[in-house]
C-alpha cells in the first residue's frame, strides 16, 4: 500500500496499530453508510459514540477526562483514514474534536471539562466552534457578535455563519467582541453556549457544493443571557487563543487533505490498471502516469511534512510559515489529485455514484476552510520576508 514505508519511519508501533484499527472501522462501519450520510446531510450519532466508546474520539485528550492520552499525531491517523473513506464525516469530527474539545481541554476549568469535554470524548455529546460572520470572514477580528457584561451574566446578541456542526451541535463555542474596537486583538471573549438556550438558534442546513456528510449553517443570538461560568478562559483573551490555536488546526487540515488525495489514487491506480483502450491498459500512457505520478509525490511531501510538524507541536515550537505552506500545498495538491482522479475515469468519474465525484467536491472545502489559499500565500510571504529587513 503506498505509504507505507514512509509511514513506518514517521510513526511508532503504537501509532501503527490505530491506524490499522481506524482503517478497518472505517472500512466496515462507516463505507457501508456513506450514501445514506450524504443523503442525510449529517454523520449517523451512533457512528459518533461508537468512536467515543473505542476512544477514538479522545486519542490525544488527558486520560483524566476520558482520554488517551497520546500524541497529537493520532489525531492526524484519525482524520485522514476517515477523510479516505468520507471526508465530509472528517470535517463534522474535525469540528468536534480537535475544534471544540481542543478549546475547552487547553482552556477550560476543570468543572467544564467535566460537564463539556467529558462527553464529547464520549461521543455522547457533539461541538462546534462559531468564528465566522458574513461580514467577517478571513478578518476574524471584524467580528459584529457582541456580549455585555449584565448583571455578573453576559448577553450575546449576533449571527455567525457557516458553522461547522451548528444544525446537530449539543454545544457551541462562540466567539463575540466584549471590549476594544475592530481590529484590536484584545477584547475577544469566548462563551460555552448549550443548545436549548433561550436566545439561541440555528438555520437549516446550507445546500453546500461538498462535504455533504457534515451539516453546515448558521448562528443566532438574540439576548442570550449566559453565566459567568460559561466564560471558556479568561475574558478578553479570546482572540488570542483563536490565533494561537489557528497553525494546529491547519496542520491537522492536512490530514483531511492527504486522505482525499490518497483515496484518489488508490481508486485511480486501479481503474488504470484495468481500464482498456486501444488494445493497451491506460496505466501504459505516459499521461495517465503523469497524473498518477503527481499523485504520489504530493501525497508523500505532504505526508512527510504532517507528521515532522506534529512532532514540532509536541514539543512546543511555533509553526505558523511551515503550517501555512502545508495548509496551501496539501489542499492544493487534493484538489489537483481529485481532479485527476475524475479525469483518469472519464464518464464513470464523473457519475455521483463514484466516490471520486465526492471527492472532487470534497476537496474544494480545504482551499477555504481554515483560511483561504489566499491568506495562506500572505503569511508564506510575511514570514519569508521576515528574515530580509529593509535597509
């Protein structure tokens, strides 16, 4: 299987055995149920808690509250086998776990971490976290949402958009301005909401171009009153851990990002293999292997580059250049292998009954989601530039 050696070099015996676990549960549980997710538009919740039961949910979380206590690395084992099989129900677990239980479990009370990060881990629960405004975007600091202090409460008034999860999230991590001006990176204040709270809804479902398995919409606050206690970290520091927390999410992308791409070319290398034309297989064309050739270079630079970064975030090292240049290069590279993949297939590729039509909408999501392609290219820049001051 194409990979493998790199994979063997990159990650331990333990880290090995859970991809091989989460290959098989991926394989037996959840490719059996892709057509009926993608037609839901939302992942199965017993396929959520039976990940939580296998702790496949908690892998890199405390042990403390249900975790595994490993490495950050498992996280990306995870994501990518699920984005392989369904990428759509990686972006939902994605959101949940390493968006919304990251946050609460970095800087929650312990008293939250009981009620809210407990069972997420459990799969008993699912979260989402709401950055986004209509007006906001890319400026995450142009954030409209406000929440004023009342009485030794809070009230939230705002809307936010394109939120991951929102339709079947239990609980929502909202982020609204409680001082300062736009623009200012002090000011930003990060609230625990719980569905059911008067004040409190969310849209339908977006009619999106991909990732048809997660449910995406948005955010409604209207006088949201909120406890003090549901404060997540200390008041004013919100946007801070946003950025902070910004270059492990787009790493972490990447695995998506590789597990797209992967699937392409596992189906890809087949079909080609087996594909007959003009007397000769179409794996025999110098074209054809130009694309698949492509295929396995991107994934391999971008495997390689995932798990080296992961590691730095173990040990503490800022990343911000090396997770933007993997967040623009892996996304990039997916969507050039989808692409690829559909073409290498002609018409059956094109068919929604072929998984590498999913893909091909799937991926498109990685070019924006977590920062554009664009913004990536501005901090590549920012940071290159950096080490060449102006005379």
């Amino acid at each position: 299987m194409s990979g493998q050696a790199t994979l063997a070099s990159l990650l331990t015996e333990e880290e090995l055995a859970l991809q091989d676990s989460v290959r098989r549960f991926m394989r037996n549980e959840v490719q059996p149920r892709c057509a009926a997710m993608e037609g839901a538009g939302e992942p199965p919740r017993d396929l959520i808690l039976k990940m939580g039961q296998l702790g496949l949910l908690g892998s890199f979380f405390p042990e403390e509250y249900g975790g595994s206590g490993a490495s950050i690395a498992t996280r990306a084992i995870i994501s990518e086998e699920t984005a392989r099989v369904n990428a759509g129900f990686d972006i939902t677990l994605f959101a949940d776990i390493a968006l919304f239980a990251r946050a609460v479990s970095n800087h929650g009370t312990h008293a939250q971490k009981l009620k809210y990060l407990v069972p997420v881990l459990r799969g008993e629960k699912i979260g989402a976290m709401a950055i986004t405004e209509t007006k906001g975007g890319s400026n995450a600091l142009g954030a409209r949402t406000t929440g004023r202090a009342l009485g030794g409460e809070y009230v939230l008034n705002g809307a936010k958009t394109f939120i991951t999860n929102a339709p079947i999230a239990d609980f929502i991590l909202v982020l609204a301005r409680t001082s300062g001006q736009e623009r200012q990176v002090d000011g930003g204040t990060w609230f625990i909401l719980e569905r059911g709270t008067p004040g409190l809804s969310t849209g339908k479902p977006f009619d999106k171009l991909g990732m048809k398995s997660s449910p995406t919409a948005e955010v409604f606050l209207s006088d949201v009153r909120v406890a003090a206690d549901q404060v997540l970290g200390e008041v004013g520091r919100g946007f801070h851990y946003l950025f902070n927390a910004l270059d492990v999410e787009r790493v972490l992308e990447g695995a998506s990002t590789i597990g797209i791409a992967q699937a392409c070319l596992d189906l890809s290398a087949a079909y080609a293999q087996q594909r007959e034309v003009f007397g000769k297989f179409i794996a025999q064309y110098q074209l054809i292997q130009e694309k698949i050739a492509a295929m396995e270079s991107g994934i391999e630079l971008s495997r390689t580059m995932l798990y080296r970064l992961l590691r730095a975030v173990d040990r503490g090292e800022k990343i911000t250049r090396e997770a933007a240049i993997l967040k623009l290069y892996s996304s990039q590279m997916a969507v050039q292998a989808a692409a690829d993949a559909v073409q290498i297939m002609g018409g059956y590729g094109y068919m929604e009954d072929n998984q590498v039509a999913r893909f091909f909408r799937d991926a498109k999501h990685h070019e924006i989601g977590a920062g554009t392609s664009e913004i990536m290219k501005i901090i590549i820049a920012r940071e290159a530039l950096k080490r060449y001051p102006g005379n």
